[in-house]
C-alpha cells in the first residue's frame, strides 16, 4: 500500500505532491501497490475538498493500481 496524506489546504505544496505520487507509482517495487489518500484538514475554511484534490492529482488517470481518496480530519478523527 500506498499512504498518502495531502494538507487540502496548501495548494502550493499539491504539485510536488504530485510528481512523488507518480514516482512513488511508477517504481518497481510499487508495481502493485494499492493507494490510500487522506484529504486531511476537511474543516478548515477555504480547503480543497477531495474531489477537487483527485482532479488536480489525475487520480483517474491511474489505471494499474487501486485507489481511493478519504476526505478526513486528524484532529477529531472524522474519515
């Protein structure tokens, strides 16, 4: 597996998440590696819901590994 927690309010930190993400997917030991992300900081005002993160990431364009995203908050454990 893969586990991925994504700040849904920098927007500026998104592409380097980005580029890890498919290089974390393209590497050979991954090959086969589920991916989980969290959304986190869903409570924050003005943060990038799930859907919008998935967009940004081409989430859909992930074909050879099983993905989910889960719009979350570590500080009251919702998602």
């Amino acid at each position: 597996f893969i586990i991925l927690v994504v700040d849904s309010i920098d927007r500026e930190r998104l592409s380097i998440t980005k580029e890890e993400l498919y290089r974390m997917l393209a590497h050979e030991d991954l090959r086969k590696a589920a991916v989980l992300i969290f959304a986190n900081k869903q409570d924050m005002k003005g943060c990038m819901t799930a859907a919008e993160i998935s967009t940004y990431l081409t989430l859909s364009s992930i074909k050879d590994h099983p993905w989910h995203i889960q719009s979350c908050c570590a500080l009251t454990g919702e998602g």
